[in-house]
C-alpha cells in the first residue's frame, strides 16, 4: 500500500522548518497588505507596504533554500547509490588478463579473526564457562 520512493529521501528537518517559516511569511505578508489599504487609522500604509513586500521577498528566499536542502538530499542519496552500485560491480567483474592482482585479492581475501588466548582461571573470575 505505502511505497517508499528511494529516489526520493526523507526531507531534512531544516528544509522542513525554512518551509514552515516561509508559509508564516506569506500569511503575515498577505495580513499586511489587506492592512496596508483597510483605511484604518492606526496603520501606518508605508510601513505596512514595506513589511508587505518585505515579507514576501523573505518568504521566497526561504522557500528557495528549503528546496535546494530538499534537492540536495535526493542527489547525494543518488550520488551514493551510484558508488554503492559501481563498486559491487566492479567487486563481481572477473579481473581482466592484464589487471593487477592487487585490487582482486582485496575484495576476495577473507578477514582473519583476532584470537586472544585467556588463562583458564581468569575466565573464571570474568564470569565466563571455560570448556
């Protein structure tokens, strides 16, 4: 029922929040410029215009910047993607004749395990069953 898109990754938390504060920028812009021309007394019509036009241009550079953070995510998670993809092809390609058999040892030359070798009675006092 639900997909998820893996092109598409979670929105960072500061594009979400510059979102939201342009959104409040908008609403306050359209607030002042209703004020700016209602004839009221107490309102100042200049600085209701300048804090109408302001707001505005605010709220686009917000918004600018949330999609940028959001585009931003996408591309680095496709960026990664790509590498994560390029490297297990090259690790399953067979090397070619005249490759250096460095780069095919790393990918398939098993990790040795680290051994400590611990006296029986110190295992003991550890709290550990010694066979």
């Amino acid at each position: 029922m639900f997909d998820i898109d893996p092109d598409k990754p979670n929105i960072p938390a500061l594009a979400r929040i510059l979102s939201g504060i342009s959104l409040l920028l908008l609403i306050g812009a359209a607030l002042s410029g209703i004020l700016s021309f209602s004839g009221y007394e107490w309102v100042n019509e200049i600085t209701a215009v300048v804090g109408a036009v302001g707001g505005f241009l605010l709220a686009l550079v917000f918004a600018g910047q949330a999609k940028i953070l959001e585009l931003l995510a996408v591309i680095s998670a496709r960026t990664k993607s790509r590498f994560a993809i390029e490297a297990l092809a090259k690790a399953a390609m067979p090397a070619a004749p005249g490759a250096a058999a460095s780069t095919s040892n790393r990918i398939t030359t098993p990790v040795k395990e680290r051994v400590i070798h611990v006296s029986e009675e110190q295992a003991r006092q550890q709290g550990f069953k010694v066979k």
